[in-house]
C-alpha cells in the first residue's frame, strides 16, 4: 500500500528540500525540518572533520529528521562508503541518508538501509528508478526542468508516471518544475507522494547561495535557463541547467581563475567552466560562475525564510495523516490558498494540526537532492536538485536523445548541445 512521504520520514509535510552543496548548508537544512518538511544538507566531498562539523551542526540544530547527500558518481564506491560509515558513526537515527545518483554496487545502500536509516535515492531513468525501490528507497524522479546536474533524459510528470506504474506500492518523490504549489499539485496528480525543492531554496534567508546568485533566480524566467555542460571542472560528463551567462554563450573562453572561495574553513581559487556554485564565501565574476537553477524560477518571486516556503506547499500536500492520492478514500490532495500561486512570499499558512512533535527526534528521516558541494574544481550543483533543484513545466513526453558531449543548448531539454569542448578536466 502507498504511504506518503511525509509518513514515511516521520515529518509533517511531504516536502524534501535539495541538498545542494554550497548553497544548502545546515542552517538551510535545519530551518526545513524546523518548519516541518525535510530538509538536507550536502555532503558532496566532505570527509574527516569536515564532515564531522557538518554532522554535528545538523544533530544540534534540529530534533527532527534532517539528511545528508552524498554524490556516488563524484567521490567513488570506496569513498562514498567511508562518508556513509561517518555518518552512521557519528549520528542518531534520525539523520536520513540521501543519494544523487546510484552507486555501481549494493553494498553501500544496504548497509544504510541495515542500520535503520531511511534512504532516499534520485534517479532520472525507469530502470534506475526500479532499482532503487527494490533496495528499500523512497525514490525521487528527476526530470530535466530540474536545475543542477542532470540524470536523464525525460521530462518529470512523465518519469513520474512510468515509475508508477511499474512500482505501484513504492514511496515516489517528484522534483523538477516545482516552484508553486499548484506545480506540485500537478507532480501528485500524475503520481507522486511528495515533492522536492531546490531552486525555490536557492533565494530563502538561510541559503548560502551569493547575493548575486539569489537576486539572478528571483529576476529570471524559465526560458533564462539552459541546459549545458560547460560546467564541468569537478564534475565532468554530466550535463546541468543553468541560467545562461557569459560563459554558456562563449564557452571559448580561456581556462582561468575567475574567483575565490572557503569551504569549511578552506580557502580555494575558482576557475572558469568550474562546477562550483557561488556562495556567500565566494568573490570574483560570480556572473560567470555555475548559476544552477531550475525552470521553476518563474514561480519563484524572492527572498523568504525557508518555513514561508514549506508553509505555501503544505496545504497541496499530503500529512503525516493523510493517505497519498490513489492510496485511500481520503486522497491527499488538498486545494492551496488562491490556487497556489508562486513562492516565496505567497500562499498559504500552517496547516491546522501541522505544529511542531517533540524534539525526541528519533524517528528516521529521509531527503534528498541534487548536493554538489562548493569546493572549486571539484564541482557543485544545484539541484537540486534540486540544483539547485527544480522547475517548471508540466509536459508529458519523453526526451529520449542521447547528451551530445559537453555543449551548450540553447533550448531547454538535453541532447541539444552545439558545442564539445575537452580538456576541462583538473585536479585540486
């Protein structure tokens, strides 16, 4: 039988927040799961102490479930199991374990799902989508709306419903598209359990995202973005939206240091074509940076705390009470406020019933998300996605080209790249 996400991670509403590197740090990530949804933190390269601070801002800063992400493709099996074995080590059961991508192997994702922690894996294809179901994952669809790195090919309500219908009882996330609440009422009409975010996070109070980075989204429309992979210093080979800049429309350019960062108390330079996303921390030509972002922009109006945000959404979304749509005779699916119009800033109160459990926290959570940590020349993303996240766009049909190598495209679905470009690839 179908549950909701939101029963299934033991939070208020069915709502997952991206764990963008860089930009989705433990403040954005507690204030999520503070206000009732699930928020989460990226973990991209973090290792040692420095993961370790991470871990414990998180167990400090919330009671509730809150996650980390973790990026299979980036750090490598082997890696990837010492990050997971940090995070069991050093934290209670509440902290749910996120993953943008599969890892080649099981082993990882069995040994989280055997120490009681809730898992949640995004995938962008049917058969990564199987698979992660059949490993214990509440699975998040990502279509290509989303900004960030992306996973495959296929819009995101038409992903959504072809993984329902081969995984009928499974919990099933869509992201991508989704800077509204009547976008997300769109996402569980065609078979989603809830929801994630990214791009709507990107401009929130408690994002690390640059000043400049956040008035960018909040100013632009879908048709801003495009899905490129110049971006590919760190995290080559995979294709990202982004708003379109100097650099996606002169991808000729030379390969030099464009700025500077900190991450976790380390300072780093920022080249050209780098994945690293723009945060507080970063100067230089933040125009030229990785500016990820989602379709969804157009439904995002400006900056608002992150509890504004889960508080226009939660009224589409179905509770911890409620059963999802399709699953029950009281169907989740409630009316937002004023037909669900673009956040932050709009729609919506609390849900009567919604406040605060205990600060036990003890239950396990889940999230995910696009995490693409901001370490320059190691590549950071979205979305989210959600980079950061998410999008727009409600269309149904399959994307089915292959990515043409690392070029631009001036439209907004992959495979319509004009340029392949080597030799971006360097070691920090």
């Amino acid at each position: 039988m179908r549950r909701p996400l939101a029963q299934v991670l033991g939070v208020d509403v069915g709502l997952l927040q991206s764990g963008m590197g860089g930009v989705a740090g433990t403040e954005l990530a507690c204030a999520v799961s503070e206000a009732g949804a699930a928020g989460c933190a990226g973990g991209y390269k973090l290792a040692g102490d420095a993961l370790s601070a991470v871990l414990g801002r998180l167990v400090a800063g919330t009671g509730r479930p809150v996650g980390v992400n973790l990026i299979p493709e980036v750090v490598g099996e082997r890696e990837l199991a010492r990050q997971l074995a940090q995070v069991l080590d050093e934290t209670p059961a509440r902290i749910y374990v996120s993953l943008f991508g599969l890892p080649a192997g099981d082993a990882v994702t069995a040994r989280a799902v055997a120490a009681g922690r809730h898992l949640v894996v995004q995938v962008g294809t049917v058969e990564d989508g199987v698979r992660a179901a059949g490993l214990g994952a509440v699975v998040v669809a990502q279509g290509t709306e989303a900004g960030g790195h992306l996973l495959g090919t296929m819009r995101r309500d038409a992903l959504v419903a072809a993984l329902r219908e081969r995984l009928p009882g499974a919990c099933l996330v869509a992201a991508g598209g989704i800077g509204s609440p009547a976008q997300a009422g769109r996402a569980l009409a065609a078979g989603a359990d809830g929801v994630l975010l990214g791009t709507a996070f990107v401009v929130a109070h408690e994002s690390r995202a640059h000043g400049r980075f956040k008035e960018a989204v909040a100013a632009a429309g879908e048709d801003d973005t495009v899905i490129s992979g110049v971006y590919e210093i760190g995290w080559p080979g995979r294709r990202h939206r982004v708003l379109a800049t100097p650099v996606t429309r002169d991808p000729a350019q030379p390969k030099t240091f464009i700025g500077r960062t900190v991450v976790e108390g380390r300072p780093y330079l920022v080249p050209r074509f780098s994945s690293a996303v723009p945060t507080t921390a970063t100067t230089g030509r933040i125009e030229e940076m990785a500016l990820y972002c989602g379709r969804s922009c157009g439904a995002v109006d400006g900056p608002a705390a992150a509890g504004e945000v889960v508080a226009a959404f939660a009224p589409v979304l179905p509770g911890a009470g409620v059963p999802a749509p399709g699953s029950g005779p009281a169907g989740g699916e409630r009316p937002g406020p004023g037909g669900g119009g673009g956040v932050p800033g709009g729609g919506g109160g609390e849900r009567p019933g919604s406040g605060r459990q205990d600060g036990n926290g003890q239950r396990p959570g889940n999230g995910t998300g696009n995490a693409h940590q901001d370490r320059p020349g190691n590549g950071t993303g979205n979305a989210h996605q959600d980079r950061p996240g998410n999008g727009t766009g409600t269309g149904n049909e399959n994307a089915h080209q292959d990515r043409p190598g690392n070029g631009t495209g001036n439209e907004n679905e992959p495979g319509n790249g004009t340029e392949t470009r080597t030799g971006r690839h360097v070691s920090r």
